[in-house]
C-alpha cells in the first residue's frame, strides 16, 4: 500500500470534478489500496483564500472530505519544526508545513506545483 498526500489544489480539482485533475491522479486517489491523506494545513488555507474572497468552496468542505475516501493528517509540533530544515526554495508557508508533512510521515506528494519537485521529495 502506498500513503499519500494531496496538495490543496489538488483537494479541490477531485471535489469539484475538475478537468485540471488528470484521469491518472484520478485513478491513483480512488484506487482503494492506496492511502490518500489531506492536511488540516491545505483546509486551513482554502478557508483563508475563501474568507479574502480568493475562493469559491462550499460551506460543507469537511462533510465532502469526511464523506471521501480521504483521511485528514493533522498538523504536529514535529511537521512544524521541520520547516526550519527545509531549503528556501519555495515562500509560500502552507506549501512548506505540507512539505515538511511528506518528509516526517514518508508520504509520496500529489501536486501539480512544478516548484515542489525541487525540494527531492517524492512526487506524483
């Protein structure tokens, strides 16, 4: 079984059924051996980006997360000191709790993010 975590954009495109997820990240999450977890980090931001008006999600975004396939992988003390550890390569902070997130619990990164790969974590 392999243990995944979906970046945010990510989370959202698999909601809303959108055409930007590609029919193989499609597969991957709904294969149901493989584990796929997403962060209380990604739903903190979209909760962030919707109060400032930068998003449209609905109001019952932890029921369609509860009622998927997908677990939540809560944020810890160690996944935030971890941050510190990581280059600066990339400034946006939720990327890099969700980073610092694959690298802790060994987890392979779902993203579409072409600055991430940088980092030499696991990617898909």
């Amino acid at each position: 079984m392999n243990s995944y975590l979906i970046d945010t954009h990510i989370l959202l495109w698999w909601l809303s059924d959108d055409k930007k997820l590609t029919k193989k990240i499609k597969l991957l999450i709904a294969r149901p051996h493989n584990q796929i977890f997403v962060s209380s980090v990604s739903l903190w931001e979209i909760v962030i980006k919707k109060t400032l008006g930068k998003l449209e999600v609905p109001d019952d975004l932890k029921e369609a997360v509860d009622g998927s396939d997908i677990k939540l992988l809560s944020m810890t003390a160690d996944h935030a000191l971890y941050v510190e550890h990581l280059p600066l390569i990339h400034n946006d902070p939720f990327d890099r709790l969700l980073i610092a997130q694959c690298i802790v619990e060994d987890l392979i990164f779902i993203t579409a993010d072409k600055i991430i790969p940088q980092y030499k974590i696991k990617c898909f």
